[in-house]
C-alpha cells in the first residue's frame, strides 16, 4: 500500500523537540558543526589574501582547547614565495607560540583542501584534525585527487573533515576568478 499526501494539509508542521527549528538551514550536523566558527575566522583570512593579489585561502591553527594559536592566508604574490600557502603560515604561527614543532592535539582549520606540500606539512606537524570547507578536484590531496593525510604508509594520520562552510569558502574562489577574468592565474 501506498500512502498518499492529502491535497491540502490537516496539520501544521510539528516543531522539533525543545523548539530547535532548523531555520538557518540543514539538519544539525554533529561532525561539522563544531568548526563552524573557527572556519568563519578562516574564512576572515581568505578574504585577507587577495588584498594581496593573492587566491583567498585562509587557515587557522586550534590548540587542544581550541585557543587561536597560528593564521594564515596565502601570501603567494604578495611575497613572492611559492610555499607561503595559508596552512604552512598557521603552523608556522603556531609552531612559534608553543615554541616547538609537534603540535600534538592541534586542529589546522582551512577554506580549501590542502594541496600536497600543507597535507605533507600537516602530518609532519602531527596534527591531530585537518578539517577543510571547498575541495579542490584539481589539486587537493586530503581526499580528492590524493588523501596525503590518511595514507596507511605514512606513521601519524591526523583526522579529516571535509564541507565545513564549503559553499562560502568556494564561493570566495569562483567570485575571485571570475574578478580575474582571463588573468592567468
Ligand atoms: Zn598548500
């Protein structure tokens, strides 16, 4: 038997136990929730960059109790460095605030998918979480066109979360590019 939907319906829409509507969007998601703030600070970054002329990524690196210990963006252009990416500069940052290399427990919070060298670079710090908005089809190497940061051959695999605001972190990159034109990039 099939059940069909009256025409009209007889009853509002229940709310949710405790009154918790989901006005701002989907349901509550226990994964991705938590990094919803933190990656509004990376995303603070991201627009940072391209005052630089820079790609706008931005990066933040959580301690243990998710105290602010390293940010980034990438600065690419603006210091003419091919390795100054937004994850290597908040590990940097946070590197020099413990005054050490091993950032045990640490989350590396970014707007888009790690490429080679800042996967490579986050197990190297021994992070414990990457946790990334946008994925990049083209480049990303925690998940999509590698998974750097989960490969069994490597000694430390930090956790990976991936679609924390991904819809505005990769909207600050299409709007960018299309800004660009047909400037090479
Ligand atoms: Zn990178």
């Amino acid at each position: 038997m099939t059940e069909h939907a009256p025409e009209t319906p007889s009853e509002p829409a229940a709310e949710p136990p405790g009154g918790r509507t989901s006005r701002h969007g989907p349901a509550p998601d226990p994964v991705r929730d938590p990094w919803l703030d933190p990656m509004g600070l990376a995303l603070e970054e991201a627009v940072r960059a391209t005052a630089g002329g820079d790609v706008p990524v931005g990066a933040v690196l959580l301690g243990p109790d998710g105290a602010v210990l390293g940010r980034g963006h990438n600065e690419r252009e603006a210091n003419g460095d091919p390795t100054a990416h937004a994850e290597v500069l908040a590990i940097r940052g946070a590197a020099r605030a413990l005054g050490g290399w091993r950032l045990h427990g640490c989350t590396l919070l970014v707007t888009l998918e790690p490429c080679t060298m800042c996967a490579g670079a986050a197990v190297l710090a021994r992070l414990r979480r990457v946790v990334y908005g946008a994925r990049d089809d083209k480049a990303g190497a925690a998940g999509s066109l590698w998974d750097v940061v989960r490969d069994r051959r490597l000694n430390h695999r930090p956790e990976v979360i991936c679609g924390v605001r991904e819809e505005e972190c990769g909207r600050l990159l299409t709007d960018f590019f299309r800004g660009a034109g047909d400037r090479d990039g």
